[in-house]
C-alpha cells in the first residue's frame, strides 16, 4: 500500500479556510473525546481523593477547563468526557460549569466513566481501550471527525484549525505537536517528517529522538491531541483491540500501527496556538508539584506566559456566588495587604501580609501571617501568626497558629512533602486534620 495515497480520506476534498461559516460546518460534524481519566500520581497527595484534570488552577478554574474551553471558543459543542480514577469532584464540576450547552440544537458535554461496557467486563486498559469502550455511544452521534484531547494540560489552542489542516491534506489522522529542544524530546513521543509534514515515524519515549527536517536541535513532540476521520478511527480501534499482544494506547501502539500504512501527518501548535507571549506557544504539563506551583505563580508577574485576560478566548468554569476579597486592618503592627499577588473571591486578608502568592476562593488569613510566593487552594484558613513561604497548600487545610514552613527543609520533610526544588506542600492530612471530602 502507497502511504502517499489517501486511503480513507475523501479525494474530492478541497482546500478550506477557517471562515466562521465553514468552522460552523466542519466543527458542527465532529465530536470531541477528552481523556479525564488519569490520576497525575506525580502531584503526590494532590490526587489522594480526585483525577489531575480535576486539580484546581489559575485561582478560580480546573485544569479541565481548559480543554473544555478550547473546545467551546474552537465551535465544537458535542463533547464527550472519559473519566476513571476518582472522578466524583470532576462529575460534580463538570455538571455544575458546564451545563449551559443547548441540547435543542445537539450540543452537549457528556459524562463517559468506565463502566466495564465490552464483553471482557474490564475497565479503561488504556487510552486507546477508553475510546474502543463507548464505541457503540460515540457511533449514535454519528460523528464525521473525531477529535481526542488529553484532560490534564494548561494552554490555548484553535482545534479549528487543526481540523481544518487535516481535511485540506486529506490524513486519516492529524497529530499536533510542539516543538522542543532535542534533549528534552525523551520524555514524548517523537515523530520523524517529510517535507510535507507527513509523519513518517512515531517512537514513545526514544533514548535518541529524532530532529525535525532543518532544526537539528530540535525535535516534534506530540501533545496527545488527535484528528481522526471518524470511520477509520472506528475501524482501527476494533483492530487494535482484536490484538491480543497490544496495550491498547494511542501512543504506543495505535499511531505506531498507522504511521507506515495510512496517512498520518504532524499539525504544528505554533499555527493553533492562541495568544503566544512573545512569540512562544503557551503548554504546560503541570504533572508534578513544582511544576504546579511554578504554573500558577507565572500568573502572578506583570505579564503571564498565559494571558487569562482575554476577551476573545476566555477560559469557562463553574462560577461560584462569592462575596469579593477583603483587605482590613491598617494598623502599623498588623495590615492586611496583598503584593504582587491575585487573591480571589470569597477571601479575607485580615492584617495579615500577603506577597506573590496566588489564593483561590474562600481563603482567610489571619491577623500577623505572612504568606510569600506561596499558591493556597480553595477554603483554607490560616491561623494568626504563621509563616509560609513557597508552599502549596490543599484545599480545607486549617493552618495552626504560629505553623512555619518554608524556611527549614529538614525540618518540613519531617510532617509534609518538599520536592527537589524546596517547595512544599501541606495537605490536612498531614496536619492531622482526618477529612475525605477535599475534592
């Protein structure tokens, strides 16, 4: 079989632009799948009791959000979530935030948890298995793309024009893919290109990544988002699971499988990507807790890496009903000040000193605490004269009076995490404070 030859696609297809009337048009016929499911064991006791993509973000949002938003602000409405571990605060969110979809007009975001629904009765094997296991409901929407999307990733991209790239070069499958310095490609996987930006291999996790044509220092990632034609996704996920000896994943066994035989081609993020700062895509894998705590932080400097600010590519979520942030106190000995810092609703800063720090919703701190380049999640209390710097604090931890962490790193691993970097996070468990409930 020729690869350079359009096997599954429609040959009579023409070049298109991202004209709003054929977005409405292309978008309207495609369904979007996001992979909820994952835990991030990487966040530590961050998903002791909820999945990554639940984890909160940014100081009011979810890191599904994200995905979600991309889909909305790109015109895809029909929208599928695959959830697994420990979904309840995600299901809870996600029906909350996102139930403003009109049905009338087939646009919707529907729950797809595991529920052992093939013949061999097993949960979610893998990324591919996830989307093999609710063929039948996917089938019903009779869908002529499909586009799949990780849940767990921060940036903001214009999935029209992915799509739009992968009908004008007629590909059975359109990967998108970021461009990285080639010695720190090993963690991915790795696609080899033509000219075309045909892909012409595909290697999860290689000792050796290949370079892109050109840019020998480079290497072509993939993101984990996918473009299929929706027949022939169908059809290569019935083969792949009639394959014994498979893992049943995207990346390590279904887009290897394709490469050599269909066509399969490389969509640069560069051309998607929606506010750049300073001509740079905006990813991020917030997978660990440094690189969690580092995420949000960069929201607090004079000008993000992400611009949360934008009115023509807002992020949505669920809004809670919050009274606004409260500064009071402005006695010598104790002021409540916040510096260099975003503090949402709902907070209380009473003659305490807060500094580039960001506080989700609902924090209070109290009279003589001083928090410094610290992220503090949802419904957290901290008590009178306590000292925190660069931490990471769990939703519902109740701070004790006089608690300092930050300053002693032996002396913190002693009762909470620290990571390589020296930050540390505190979750009420490690407080003693016995709660299961803080998702």
């Amino acid at each position: 079989m020729d690869k350079n030859e359009p096997v599954h696609a429609n040959e009579s297809q023409a070049k298109y632009s991202t004209s709003s009337r054929f977005r409405s048009n292309i978008t309207h016929e495609t369904l979007a799948l996001i992979l909820a499911g994952g835990r991030g064991s990487r966040l530590h006791q961050l998903t002791d009791w909820r999945a990554k993509p639940a984890m909160p973000f940014g100081g009011k949002f979810r890191i599904i959000d994200f995905p979600l938003s991309n889909c909305v602000n790109s015109g895809f409405r029909r929208i599928g979530v695959v959830t697994q571990y420990k979904a309840q605060s995600l299901i809870r969110h996600i029906q909350h935030g996102w139930s403003f979809l009109d049905g009338r007009f087939k646009e919707f975001v529907e729950l797809l948890p595991a529920q052992q629904r093939t013949a061999d009765g097993t949960w979610y094997q893998g990324t591919a298995d996830a989307i093999f296991q609710n063929i039948d409901i996917l089938l019903r929407h009779d869908a002529k793309y499909v586009l799949i999307l990780g849940g767990d990733h921060i940036y903001k991209m214009d999935y029209s024009k992915l799509l739009a790239e992968h009908i004008e070069k007629s590909a059975d499958m359109t990967v998108a893919c970021l461009e990285i310095p080639q010695q720190e490609a090993s963690a991915f996987g790795v696609m080899g290109v033509n000219d075309q930006w045909q892909v012409t291999s595909f290697i999860e996790k290689p000792a050796q990544p290949v370079s892109i044509p050109g840019q020998p220092e480079k290497a072509l990632v993939s993101m984990g988002i996918y473009i299929f034609n929706a027949d022939f996704l169908y059809e290569q996920l019935i083969r792949d699971h009639q394959d014994h000896d498979s893992s049943h994943d995207f990346g390590k066994d279904l887009i290897p499988y394709l490469v050599p035989r269909y066509r399969v081609f490389a969509h640069r993020f560069m051309n998607s990507c929606v506010n750049m700062a300073s001509g740079m895509p905006y990813w991020r894998d917030v997978g660990t807790v440094d690189a969690y705590w580092e995420a949000n932080v960069d929201l607090i400097s004079v000008t993000p890496e992400l611009n949360l600010y934008d009115d023509d590519w807002p992020i949505w979520t669920h809004q809670e009903q919050l009274p606004p942030a409260k500064f009071i106190f402005d006695d010598d000995d104790r002021r409540g000040q916040a510096l260099d810092s975003s503090v949402s609703g709902g907070c209380i800063i009473s003659g305490a000193t807060v500094r580039r720090s960001l506080l989700f919703s609902n924090v209070k701190v109290n009279s003589f605490s001083h928090v410094e380049d610290s992220v503090i999640l949802p419904n957290v209390e901290i008590g009178r004269h306590a000292q925190l710097r660069r931490v990471v604090v769990e939703k519902k931890c109740v701070i004790p009076e006089g608690l300092t962490v930050g300053f002693d790193p032996e002396q913190d691993r002693k009762r909470f995490y620290v990571t390589e970097k020296g930050i540390t996070l505190i979750t009420p468990e490690m407080l003693g404070q016995e709660i299961h409930n803080v998702c």
